[in-house]
C-alpha cells in the first residue's frame, strides 16, 4: 500500500488524475490507496458536500477514522461510500433511493434525511449515536438499524404506515410524527425508549415508555390514539403481565377502563391473574360495562 499525503503529488497508483486531484481536494488527514482491494482509506475525514455530485469519481472507500460527508449533492446511489465510518455520516439532501452500498458501521451520527428513500434496507444494523430519515417517502421501517444508541427520527414520511422493522433499542428519543400520518398499528415500535415518544396521536414523555405509560395514554387520551396503544399492548401483554404480578388489585383497576374495549379482547385473552383474582376481574369488568 502507498500513503499519500493530501499536499504530495503521486501518480501510478491505480487511480485517476482527477481522482486523485477529488481526494487531495476533500480528505481532511491522509488517505490511503489499497492496489490489491482498490480501495481508499483515510485517516481523518473526508467532506464533498455541496458540490453537484452524481457519484464518488469512481473512488471506492474502505475505512475512514472520522467523519464522511456527502450531503447536499445530486447522488442516486451509496456505491463507493465507505463500509466504516468512525464518526458521523451524513447523505442527506440527494436523489437516494437506497441506503445499498453504504457504511455497515458508524460511531457517530447517520442522516440520510431529504432523499427519496422507499426503504431503509442497507443501513447498519447499530447505530452508536442518532439516526435520522426524516422527509423520504418511507413506506415501513424494514432495514432500519435495529440499536440506536441516541435518537431516531423518522418523522414526515407521509406514506408511513408502519413500525416493522424499526429499531427495537433507542437510547434517546422515537420520533415519527406526521399531521398526514397513516399509522394504524404501533405493533413492531421500540421494546425500549430512552427518551420521549412522539407519533402525532400522543406523545409519551422520557420514563414514560412502560406499561404505567401505555395505560396513562387509554386512560386520558383521545379515541384515535387509545385505539393506537391497543395494538402496541396487544403485543405487550407479557409486560402487562409482569405488572400484574407485582400488584394483581392495583392492575385490575387501572384496566377496568378498558376491559370492555373491543380493541382489547385479544389482549385480556393473554393476561395471567394470580390465583384467587379470576373473579374479581370479571366481576369489576362487568360493573364498569354497566356503568358502575
């Protein structure tokens, strides 16, 4: 392998004149140029953002240590990108229709917001920090990165009609709110949220993304989003039934607002009561329905 200096001169690398004009130009350290793999990594950074580009120049990236930005550009396709990122990397605002070819690896950030991405297949699986798809044209999450250590965003993807396939870990906040959002099920959203919850319907606030606040949202919220959280519970019913576990009398009275809801038959059909509680649920059920 040959070291080049981005301020050296060197040719009869494998690569082109412009190509290596393109890397000198945009890498903020060193690169590297592989003849046996044909690919170039770079110690440090590389920026081409904003400059009207339809490809890499031909360039086939393999590691970068810091960050790669190719925002703000007129790509249709990820091919070349680099395959480990250390810090962030940032796509957004192109032609993308696909995340194929792009880092399978990112410490840092990834934005690929403001493309025209149907799809998220292509992405790492683990994102260390936030990952951002916001304003594509998303029509599930299938491919998305299934651990975010920070946020995930995905709001304003107005063909979003599902949460299959999203991250099932997000340390920070799960936001996919949309005033022309379609979602009408939350069946595949996180098993943990670290920070907020937004999907438009209702919002659930840091620490509330639990059982205590599911039922806070049946309780208080308006038809449209308690029918959404039953579908979410209806694939929960094991959390509901570590909860009622712990405190069988205080469950049964904060479901009994709910334990006539057609929305919830399936689910009370899976919940477990210790014995001696069968029929104290029944009955509290029945009372309420009447109107007691």
């Amino acid at each position: 392998m040959v070291k080049y200096q981005t301020t050296t001169i060197m040719k009869n690398l494998g690569l082109t004149k412009s190509q290596e004009n393109f890397l000198n130009r945009y890498t903020k350290g060193t690169w590297t140029y592989n003849p046996a793999t044909g690919l170039v990594d770079v110690k440090g950074g590389f920026d081409c953002s904003d400059l009207g580009l339809e490809d890499f120049k031909g360039v086939r990236f393999g590691k970068v240590s810091g960050s790669f930005n190719c925002y703000r550009n007129n790509l249709t396709s990820l091919e070349g990108a680099p395959q480990k990122v250390r810090g962030k990397f940032w796509c957004s605002e192109n032609k993308l229709t696909s995340l194929e070819g792009g880092p399978q690896e990112v410490g840092g950030n990834f934005y690929c917001d403001n493309n025209n991405l149907t799809s998220l297949k292509g992405s790492p699986q683990k994102v260390r920090w936030s990952f951002q798809c916001c304003q594509n044209e998303l029509t599930s999450l299938e491919g998305a990165p299934q651990e975010v250590g920070g946020d995930f965003m995905c709001y304003y993807n107005d063909q979003l009609t599902s949460l299959e396939g999203g991250p099932q870990v997000v340390g920070g906040d799960f936001d996919c709110q949309d005033p022309y959002i379609k979602l009408t099920s939350l069946a595949g959203a996180p098993q943990e949220v670290g920070g907020y919850f937004n999907c438009t319907k209702f919002i659930l606030e840091k620490g509330e993304w639990n059982v205590k606040g599911w039922l806070k949202v049946l309780k208080h919220r308006r038809p449209e989003a308690r029918k959404l959280i039953l579908t979410l519970i209806l694939h929960r019913a094991e959390a509901l039934n570590k909860e009622i576990q712990k405190d069988p009398a205080g469950m049964i009275m904060k479901l009994k607002e709910v334990w006539n809801d057609d929305g919830f038959k399936e689910t009370r059909s899976k919940l477990v009561w210790p014995k001696g509680y069968e029929e104290e649920v029944e009955l509290v059920g029945d009372l309420y329905g009447v109107g007691f």
